[in-house]
C-alpha cells in the first residue's frame, strides 16, 4: 500500500471524519443550506478529519519512518490529497445525509462545489498547521481567513463576489463557464496550496 493509500484510509475511515460529518448534518438539519451558521461551519468542520495529519505525524516522531516505505514527493503529496479529499468528502456526506433524511421535495446540494470548496479550506488549514506547528491556528486559521473575505465582501467591495466564500459552494451571480468557472478558479487556488504545502514540508523534513 502506497503512502496516499495508507494517508486516505486513515483520514477517510477515522473518528474525526465521521465526527465532521455528523455535527455538520446536525447543523444542516437544525438551520439548513441557507442558514449562517451552516454556511459558517463549512470551513472548520472540512478541517476534522486530516488537516493536521503531518503535524501529529511530525510531532510523533514518525516521520523518518515513514519515508522509509516512500519517496519525499509521494509521502508529501499523499498527505496533502488525503487532506483535501476527506475534508471534502465529510461535506458532502454531511449534505447528502441531510438531503436524503430530509426527505423534502426541491432540496438539492451543488456537491462538486461543496467539495472542491471544503478541501480548499482543509488544504489551508493543511499548509497553516505546517507553517505554525499548532493545531489551534491550523483548525482556527481557515476560519478567519474565511470570516475576513465574508465581511470584505459583504460591506466593502460587493462587486469582488468571486472571492465571496458563500460564492464557492452556493452562487447567486453568473460566473463566466457557469459552476465550471468556480471549480476551475478553486483548482488554481488548489495547485497554490499545494506548492506552498510542498515547499514548507519539504524544508522541514530535510533540516528536521
């Protein structure tokens, strides 16, 4: 098994993620899509499940060990896949959950958005929690970013709606190439994190 596989099964089929996605159909059945609190919780429940998977891994001593069953760049990019997929997918689970014991009629999710907006979110977290060594800044840090962007774009520059978080996953102006101009904008900012997140692990593992 290589180091995604190994990476994904523990992010993927762990407490943090079913916890995720649990509390999060709680606040889906509680205030639903619409509501600010859902909308709010996007960015630190997509942070359960493997947002700091390096740093418990870093901080256990496990890392050498590791490297010994993979390469640096798949050990890294295993990491950082495993993160963005189960932060994603504990979203979309959550909303799916919710749509299906719901039961009413017209409620519907755009889950490609949800995801690729949830594994951004996760993928900061990721890059912060490497940057910092704390998982208080990993799992709150998104949040504020998140939180700064809502309210720039909400009092001061409402015509910036690309960079509107509740944009990302529910749009309510047209976007050029339609949902497709979203994903594709969340996958650059992706390959950014990503860069970023490769860069900084690959430093601190070679003088670590």
């Amino acid at each position: 098994m290589n180091s995604f596989e190994t990476d994904l099964r523990r992010a993927v089929f762990s407490i943090r993620f079913l916890l995720g996605a649990a509390l999060q159909a709680a606040v889906l059945w509680y205030g639903g899509f619409g509501s600010t609190l859902y909308k709010m919780t996007v960015p630190i429940v997509c942070t359960f499940p493997y947002a700091c998977g390096w740093l418990d891994e870093y901080k256990g001593g496990f890392v050498r060990l590791s490297l010994v069953r993979s390469s640096l760049r798949g050990y890294i990019w295993g990491k950082f896949l495993a993160c963005c997929i189960s932060g994603g997918g504990a979203e979309v689970l959550a909303a799916w959950l919710y749509i299906f014991l719901k039961q009413e009629e017209g409620l519907t999710c755009a889950y490609g958005l949800l995801f690729c907006s949830a594994a951004f979110w996760a993928a900061a977290a990721s890059l912060l929690a490497a940057l910092s060594d704390s998982k208080y800044l990993a799992y709150g840090g998104s949040f504020v970013i998140y939180y700064f962007l809502v309210i720039l774009c909400e009092r001061y520059w409402k015509q910036l709606y690309c960079l509107y978080p509740y944009e990302w996953f529910a749009p309510q102006h047209l976007w050029m190439f339609g949902d497709a101009g979203i994903v594709l904008m969340l996958l650059g900012l992706l390959l950014l994190l990503a860069f970023g997140y490769y860069c900084v692990l690959e430093r601190r593992i070679a003088h670590g």
